[in-house]
C-alpha cells in the first residue's frame, strides 16, 4: 500500500488525506479494469498471489480448529474451499444457513469436508473469487477451540456475505445520498 500511497503525497496541505486516498482510488480502479482485461497475462499471475495455499489437509484443519483467519477461493461452480500447494488439491469449505447479524456483519458456521473425501484439482482459471473466513471474536478477542466456529467471509474486492449468500459491499462503507 505504502508504495501506491507514497508516489502520490504531494505534503500536509489542506484536506491531504481525502486528497490522498482518492487518488490512490483512482490509480486502483484504473489498475484494476486494465488487469481484467482478457488478454492480459499479468491478471493469471496475480491471481496465483492472490490467496495462500496450504501444505496440507492437516495445516488446513488446524488453522480451521485453532479458530484462525484462512484463506479461501470461490470457484465459477459456486464452491468454497482451500487450496493444498504441492497438487492443487481442493479442500471443500461450505457454510450453514444459521446466520447471524453482530455489529454490522454477518456470521455464520463453517465447515470443512471430511478428509476422507475425494480432494479433486482445482483449475486456478476456475476460480472466481479470493476471500477470507474472519472469525467471530469474542470479548477477550479471538475465539479459543472450544468456542463456536463462527466466521464472516470478505473476499479480495472488500464485499462480504450477506445472510442470503450474496455478496455485497458491507453495511458500514455503503454511501447515503
């Protein structure tokens, strides 16, 4: 971020931080059309970087049972689920329907498939969506195992899950005319 923000300051003048972030919107969006554009080989290599591969169902398994953030991808099939590195395995993440509403975002209980299942290859081309499963924190901060597996999902454009399942810009950043 530091280095779009950085070309961009022109110093401590009048208004400088509006001034400064919508800039840096702009030179975002500019980059963002220009990189989905179809023949543009950059997009296919960003989107390699643009979520984190697992070594192993059991890494995935104990991020999921310790509680802590991960990192998912939405396929073109509608399916959710993490990416083992060495064979881009996919690992299946699907939510229940037992939404809840705290504190302007959705949460609602994630789970992972039984490692005894069939882990098929995932075409990265197929992938449609970045995302992260946030989890629900607690009073004393993250949630521990023994607490409940309640999680919020942002993908990489900053649009969450809404309790319909859609994605949609979040509640707290939409603008009122």
């Amino acid at each position: 971020m530091i280095g779009i923000l950085k070309p961009l300051w022109n110093g401590f003048k009048k208004k400088w931080q509006i001034n400064l972030m919508t800039k840096a919107l702009q030179v975002m969006a500019v980059d963002r059309v220009l990189s989905r554009q179809p023949n543009n080989n950059k997009s296919s290599v960003s989107s390699k970087k643009m979520f984190h591969k697992y070594k192993s169902v059991d890494d995935i398994m104990m991020c999921y049972n310790n509680r802590k953030p991960s990192s998912i991808v939405q396929r073109n099939d509608g399916k959710f689920g993490c990416v083992i590195s060495r064979n881009h395995s996919f690992v299946e993440v699907s939510h229940m329907s037992d939404s809840e509403f705290l504190g302007g975002t959705w949460y609602c209980t994630w789970t992972i498939s039984s490692p005894s299942e069939q882990r098929p290859n995932i075409d990265i081309g197929s992938i449609i969506q970045h995302c992260l499963l946030l989890p629900k924190l607690t009073p004393t901060g993250m949630p521990t195992p023994d607490e409940e597996a309640k999680y919020t999902i942002i993908t990489s454009e900053w649009k969450e899950m809404d309790d319909n399942g859609n994605f949609v810009l979040p509640t707290s950043t939409m603008i009122k005319p």
